[in-house]
C-alpha cells in the first residue's frame, strides 16, 4: 500500500514541457524507496524538476519524500497565487528545505538537485544539496558533468547553497541519476 501512495505521487513517465521531453525511472531497491523525482510547470515558459535521495531505506525515508513532494507543491501553489514563493529561485528553495528538515528535527537528511529550466531564456538555473553523482548535460560540444559542490539538507543550520545559470543550446540532453545507479552499474 506504502509503495502505490509513493509511485501514486510521481510526475507522469513521460511529459512535454514546450520543446523539451522529461522522462523517469524509479527502481527502488525494496517496497519503498527514498528517491524520488518529480517535474512540473512553474508557468508558460518555466518547469521546476528535481532529484532528491532521502538519506536511508525504506519505509522512514519514503515518508520523507512525501514531507518534500508537499513542501515543493505548497512552493509552487504559493507562487500560482502570486503570494512569496521560492519555487523559481533554487537556492532559495533547498535553504528553505534545509529549515523545516532541520526545525521539525526528522533525523533523516535530503540530496536534492533543484533545477529551473527557462525555455524563453535558454537557461537553466540550478542549486545542489549534496546530490551525486553529478548531472551529465549533453550537447554538440560534448558530455559534461554540472557540478555544485554542497551539503546535503537537513544537516546543518548554517549551510549555504548558490545558484547557477546555465545557458542551454537548442538541443541538449541532461540526465540525474541517484547514487543507486553507482549500485548496479558493473
């Protein structure tokens, strides 16, 4: 039951924000599973994604993903009722996270790479908790990690997370992975 409310809260497989394609894959290694993926319109031109990996196994860390899909949702309602929002400004976001893991005191702490991609800007503008391996972004020049080093939240009250911009081609590839696929990889 644990494991259908959890898959139940995952974006669609497959989904077309303006020119871009966004797709997923969640294999969790038992019934529940501490990462977790989600995509969603920001507005006409912006979409929000992230990857997070909740620190453990299992039944504890999948609640968590749950705390977080509510806590990134009521963000982005906030922002759809023009009422202050972190939602388009990822740094902002992973410290507000960083806050209530820490204020409601779950014991447990999040990797999460936040990400705002801007189709009219060609940009896409990213903040890291402590989420590895890095994103590989693909394009005419190459394969490339997007680094940013950082902590993980939930650990500490005085971590600091930056922003950074990216300007995307017209056609590019990027893909996140959890530190799962370190796991399967021969």
């Amino acid at each position: 039951a644990g494991r259908r409310v959890q898959f139940k809260m995952l974006p669609p497989a497959s989904w077309r924000f303006g020119q871009c394609q966004f797709s997923h894959l969640l294999l969790p290694s038992e019934f529940m599973s501490g990462d977790f993926v989600d995509y969603f319109a920001i507005d006409d031109h912006r979409a929000g994604f992230y990857m997070a990996d909740v620190s453990g196994h299992g039944v504890a860390s999948a609640f968590v993903t749950v705390f977080l899909k509510r806590f990134v949702a009521t963000s982005l309602d906030a922002h759809r009722q023009q009422q202050s929002s972190a939602i388009d400004d990822p740094s902002r976001l992973l410290a507000q996270l960083n806050h209530e893991l820490l204020r409601d005191k779950m014991g447990k702490h999040v990797a999460i790479f936040y990400a705002v991609l801007d189709e009219a800007a060609h940009t896409l503008t990213y903040a890291n908790a402590g989420a590895t391996p890095y994103p590989l972004l693909a394009d005419q020049q190459g394969t490339r990690y997007v680094e940013a080093r950082s902590t993980p939240a939930g650990l500490f009250v005085t971590t600091q997370y930056s922003n950074y911009t990216l300007p995307l081609p017209e056609q590019f590839r990027l893909l996140l992975c959890s530190d799962g696929v370190l796991e399967v990889l021969p």
